[in-house]
C-alpha cells in the first residue's frame, strides 16, 4: 500500500498523542510504542501522490428538435428585449428622475433576467434557509441553558460550524471551482476515511442528487450534511491508520490496571498539599511585613529562608509520593 498524506498525519498525530499524555514516563509499553511510531516516520518515504480520477467521457448529444431550437430562440430574442428595455428604463431614471412607471418598467425586465440567468429560485431558497438557520441557532442558543436536548443539539451546532470553518480554509487552496468530491477529500485529510465514507453515504442518499462529483457544495447542503455526521459518534471515532508499505504496523499498547492507591499514602498526599499552601501563605505574610532597620530585615530574610527550604522539602515528599504541589500563582523572592 502506498504511503499517502494521510497515513502520515495520522501517525504524526499518534505520536503527538502520546507525547502530550504523558504515558511515556509512566508505562513502559507506552514508551515503546512512542519510540517504534517515532522509528516510523522517520523510515517512513515520501507520501505518493494519489492518481487523478478518471473522468467519464461526455455522453454524445443528440440533434435537437426543430421547435425546441425555435423555442431557444424565441427565450434569446425575450431576453435581449428585457435587457434593452431594462437600459431604457436606468437611462430614464437617470434622466428624467424616479417615478412608479419607469420603476415598474425597469422591474419587470430584471425580474425576467434573474429568474432566467441568476438562478433566482435557487438564491432566494439559499436566503430562506440562511434565515430559518439564524433563527434555529438562536433559539438553541437560548434554550440550552435550560434544557439537556437543546444543549445536544446546540452542541451538534457548533461541532457542524467547526467542520464548515474547517472546509472554508481548505478549499482556498483549490485551483478550481470547488465540488463536492473536494469536501469528501477534505473530511478525509482532517478527520479519517470512514469520516469521508459516511459523507458520501449521506450525499448520495437522495437519487435526485446523482453522484458526488456532479454536486455542488453549497452552504445550505454542507451545513446540513456536517450537522449529520457531528451528531454521529462514529464520525469523530479515531479510524485505524493504515500500514504503509513496507512498514510493520506498531504493536497494540496494552494497558494494565495498576493496583490502588493505599489510604494512608492519599491522606499524607493531602495532607502535604494542605502544608504547602500555608507556607505559601507564611511566605507571603512575611513578605509583606513592614520592616525599619537592618536588623529586623536580616531577621525577614533569616525567617523567609527558613519558610522556603520547609516549602521545598513539602514539595518534594508530595512529589516522591505521585503527588503534584498545587498551582504556584504568585512568588516572590527577594
């Protein structure tokens, strides 16, 4: 199997992964599984470019009718006069001055020209699904705080709006207009193959629809597409990266349970916390102690050194013990 862009990043991401867990210092499978992901990449060769996809040969036109060219003619012939009545009508208002007449004049040609070539029934269902979804991301907006289903389905919300973000960057970088086969490759670079496979799936689920490459992405269809997959757990499930050529996929880590904690060793960690914070506090208080000669603030600094060395010898007994100290906000040393 050739090794794919894909493949890669998918391995990259396994690595950062564990590196950001931080297994690697606790279990010693996860740290060999990091050092054989890292092995990996590095023995890994240059992603092969995926083969173009064929493009079906056009099917062959058929003569067309004599009325039906008569017809074409006649939707041509409407059109020029639209367009030179529509030109009469600005240069009249541009003239003479807006009046109801000339406005009607110049409407009714530009109604006739964008329902014939600007798709208007196509942008005004656009408009109307843009408005019914302000409205629904307001009213989930509002109501998730108070109810569990409009907080899920606010959350799918969001989650769609992400994964359309994500689309809107990556299509930046085609050289073409973008197709629906572009938001398959994209879902499958950023978020897996089955993530892509449930994309298609969905798209092509309506007949009237034809085939993925001959569809267009529009926002209305995306947005309700990604808001399907979102609301799918499989979606967001981590698929199995494949193995590439010539690379012997990397052992399953195997985590074994660890035994419990003893209840003594938790309350000495607690405890040591507790500790902790009130030197912390000593500290700060001695500190802020208002000081007058040299005598009183070698007599500071004497006590401060005292408080600092029982604070670090707490940090490192909790630290001995598996424990992390609290977060150090502020600390000031003189």
């Amino acid at each position: 199997m050739p090794v794919t862009a894909a493949t890669l990043t998918e391995l990259q991401t396994l690595v950062a992964r564990l590196e950001k867990s931080g297994l690697a210092d606790q279990r010693p499978e996860a740290a060999a599984l990091l050092e054989r992901c890292r092995g990996l990449l590095a023995a890994a060769p240059a992603p092969s470019a995926q083969p173009p996809r064929p493009r079906p040969r056009p099917a062959r036109r058929q003569r067309v009718a004599r009325r039906v060219k008569l017809g074409r003619m006649l939707l041509v012939l409407l059109d020029l006069g639209a367009a030179g009545i529509a030109a009469g009508a600005v240069t009249a208002l541009l003239i003479v001055g807006p009046a109801l007449p000339r406005l009607t004049v110049l409407a009714l040609p530009v109604a006739w020209l964008l329902l014939r070539w600007a798709s208007l029934p196509g942008l005004l269902g656009e408009a109307w699904f843009r408005l019914v979804y302000a409205l629904r991301f307001g009213w989930l907006w509002l109501a998730e705080a108070f109810s569990a289903s409009a907080f899920a389905r606010f959350q799918v919300l969001l989650d769609a709006r992400d994964v359309m973000r994500g689309w809107r960057a990556w299509r930046r970088d085609l050289s073409g207009p973008p197709r629906m086969a572009d938001a398959e490759a994209y879902l499958a670079a950023s978020y897996g193959s089955r993530a892509a496979e449930l994309f298609r799936l969905a798209a092509e689920a309506r007949p009237a629809d034809g085939p993925l490459e001959s569809q267009r992405p529009c926002w209305s269809r995306l947005i309700r597409l990604f808001e399907g997959l979102a609301a799918q757990e499989e979606f967001w499930a981590p698929a199995t990266p494949p193995t590439p050529h010539g690379i012997t996929a990397p052992p399953p880590v195997v985590v074994t349970a660890e035994p419990p904690e003893p209840p003594e060793r938790i309350a000495r960690k607690q405890e040591l916390k507790e500790l902790i914070l009130a030197r912390r506090a000593d500290i700060q208080r001695a500190q802020d102690w208002k000081m007058k000669t040299p005598a009183e603030l070698e007599q500071r600094d004497r006590h401060l050194a005292k408080l600092r060395q029982e604070h670090d010898e707490l940090e490192a007994e909790l630290r001995s013990l598996g424990g992390v100290p609290p977060p150090l906000i502020s600390r000031k040393r003189r």
